[in-house]
C-alpha cells in the first residue's frame, strides 16, 4: 500500500472563525488527505525526511467554506432562469466547471438546493440532476462534497412550468416529498411562497406532515421563503431551515431561535442585481423603477438578518449560484454581506465554515482540527477582521493532495 504523501504548510497564519483572533506562526502537516498536527512553527517537532514543505509565510489558513445555498447544475448570470432549460447534458457540462470555480475559491461543501429534473441513462428514471452529480463527485476526493435536495416543489403558478414539481394540496405535496427523497435526495426543498405573495401555498399541518414524514427517514426539510406568509408557515410546520428568509419580522426570528431553526442568508443576490445596472440592459435591473425596487428589497432582506442574528438565530451562508444569478465563486460575496447586516467579520466567516457544518449536521465541515480532514485553503489578509481577504485565495490544500504515495 503506497504510504500518503506527507505535507508541511510551514509558518502560517490560522482564522478558524471561533473568534476574532488569528493565530500567527501555525505549521500544519498533512498526510493524504488528513490533518496529522497542528502545532507552533517553533515547535513542529521532528519532522519526516519525505516531507514535502510549503512555505505558507504570510497567508493565513481557513476551513474549506460550505456554500449553503447553492445550485451546481446551473450557471447563474442574468438570463439564470433560462438557463434552467438548458440540455441536461449542457448542464451536467456546467456541474463540472461549476465544481472547479468553487474548490478554487475554497469552497469544500455545496448544499444543492435545487435541480432540473432529466432522465437518468443509467436506469431510465426521470430525477433531480444534481443527485448523478453527487454521485459523480463522491467518487473524486478533490471534487466538492454535497448535499442534494432533489428538485424543487412548488405549488402551481409560482415557478416556471416544467422546472419543479407542482403540490397544490397536502396529500400532492406529501406524495411529492416522498417521491424525491425515493429518488435519494438527501434533503427537501419546500418552495414556500404562494401564487399570492400575502398567501403561502400549503397550511402549516400540510408541512409539519412532509417534516414528520422526512424526520423518519433521516432526512432534512428547507424552505424557500421571500415572504413573511410562508416564513410563518415554515416555522410552525416545524422546518429544519429557512432559505433567504428575506422578509422576517420580530416574531418570526424569536420563534426561530426558540426552535433552534437555521437561517440561510443570500443577501448578495442584491449586490449582484445591482451591478446588473450597469452591465446589463434588461428593463428590470436598469430602469429606475427596477433598481429602487432592488434597493427597497435589499433594505428588508439586510435588516431580517439584522433581526434574526440579534435573536441569536444561527445563520449559514449562502450565494444561491445558479438558481439564482451569482456564480460558484462569489462566497466571500455573501460574508462581505453579513457584515454590512451586522455581523462582526469572524462571525460572517463562521456563517460560511463551522455554522454551514452544523448545519449539514457534519461535524468535519469547516472546521479544522488534527485527526479532520485536510479541507482548509490559505488566503492572503486577515478574514477574521476584513471578509474582502477570501477573494484572495493563494492555494486550496485538497486539490494539492496526491491520491498516492510518491
Ligand atoms: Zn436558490
């Protein structure tokens, strides 16, 4: 058996966001794909001759980062609706470069939260795409890890036909539910907000039923939310999370809280519409009606992060690449958004790492420690203090791990 690889990262900085202080002079050895020790670089002890040594001096190690909101099938971009209607081939195409764009900007873990359904070649069924990409990807070490919530179910009228799968009553939305975690999905996406935006879709009883009913077989309920209604709905149904979440009120996060419910943010949809004013000539982003529309929006959706991070609701970070218009590299978009609603910096780095784990319920992602995966990537600036360093990846420690030994 080819004995791994052994690989010193010598005399770096150390964020691992449980607070606000960066260690300095931090060696790590890595062996394949394991962190072996974490010690003072005055202190490494007796090191291996076969060691391979890097020179980390003057950048600073994070955990790998998990994209909580994420849609790796699609590519995002300002037409990112049509795109959903791509050839499943294209966008299994557009999977593979999205995986590439996010290990190269330190991102270890994707939640997929949403896929266009395609016939499976391997046995004919028609199912979520993300979940032959899971598949893919498992058998790679130095592909990024997932979590795939099959497609998305929604009641009628309120996606695109043809996208989701539509539930427009309890026993349909139960039926629904099953059928994607059948399918091996490892989570559901519940798409909460209605036809009318004052009226979620299904009554609180027809979602506690999908949580009970996901519950006992192990997995996970999310739901969309962009309105108050159906963030109600959601909390009283008991769901596991709250996608977006861009309408919430004071009850709605204490109840949260109350419930130990997570919060996944994607506040940096804005910041991208916004840029679309002037680089795009679509009406909605560039007339002036449209972009005082998206500033009013962004003021709601920044103050109810405001409000649950007050409440002490746990928040994981997300840039809803693909479903919605950001790319698979644009994470430290989303933390620099935490902070502008009012996140201490190392607290918007814990959002994207140790939160994003507790959430996936792994106690491995984003975090770093001796026996953990190496799953860690070395920037260059402090991100425990300015969220702008994750932009500036030098080196992503699991794409530079040899599968064998030398
Ligand atoms: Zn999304």
């Amino acid at each position: 058996m080819a004995i791994p690889r052994l690989i010193l990262y010598r005399d770096a900085a150390l964020a691992d966001a449980s607070g606000p202080s960066l260690q300095q002079g931090i060696s790590v050895l890595v062996a394949g794909q394991r962190i072996l020790a974490i010690r003072p670089t005055s202190n490494e002890g007796i090191l291996h001759p076969d060691a391979r040594i890097v020179d980390a001096g003057g950048s600073t190690i994070v955990p790998g980062m998990v994209d909580a909101h994420s849609h790796v099938t699609l590519p995002g971009g300002s037409h990112w609706i049509d795109r959903g209607f791509d050839a499943p081939d294209l966008l299994l195409q557009v999977a593979e470069h999205n995986g590439d764009l996010l290990s190269h900007a330190g991102v270890r873990w994707a939640r997929d939260v949403g896929s266009p359904q395609a016939i499976d070649p391997r046995d004919g069924r028609k199912r979520a795409l993300a979940l032959r990409v899971r598949e893919r990807w498992r058998a790679d070490p130095t592909r990024p890890k997932m979590r795939v919530a099959g497609t998305w179910i929604a009641h009628s009228g309120v996606l695109q036909p043809g996208l989701d799968i539509e539930a427009d009553d309890g026993p349909a939305l139960l039926a629904a539910a099953k059928a994607q975690l059948d399918d091996g999905a490892d989570l559901l996406k519940l798409y909460l907000d209605g036809p009318k935006k004052e009226e979620a879709p299904w009554s609180a009883e027809d979602v506690r039923a999908v949580v009970e009913m996901a519950h006992g077989r192990g997995a996970f309920v999310t739901a969309h939310s962009g309105f108050l209604a159906g963030a109600r709905v959601g909390i009283d149904g008991g769901v596991d999370s709250l996608e977006h979440g861009f309408e919430l009120d004071s009850d709605a996060v204490a109840a949260m809280a109350r419930q130990k419910m997570f919060l996944v943010s994607t506040l940096a949809i804005f910041r991208s519409w916004a840029s679309f004013s002037s680089t795009t000539t679509i009406p909605r982003f560039v007339s002036d009606d449209g972009k005082e529309r998206i500033a009013r929006r962004r003021e709601r959706a920044v103050e109810s992060v405001r409000l649950a991070h007050r409440a002490g609701v746990r928040i994981a970070a997300g840039t809803d690449f693909g479903g919605g218009s950001l790319r698979a590299n644009h994470l430290a978009w989303e933390v620099e958004s935490l902070v502008e609603a009012g996140l201490k910096p190392w607290e918007a780095l814990a959002s994207a790492t140790v939160l994003g784990g507790e959430l996936l319920d792994d106690p491995d992602a984003g975090r770093i420690f001796e026996g953990g995966p190496a799953d860690f990537f070395l920037v260059h600036g402090d991100p425990l203090t300015d969220p702008t360093a994750l932009w500036r990846v030098w080196r992503v420690a699991w794409l530079t791990v040899p599968r064998t030994g030398p």
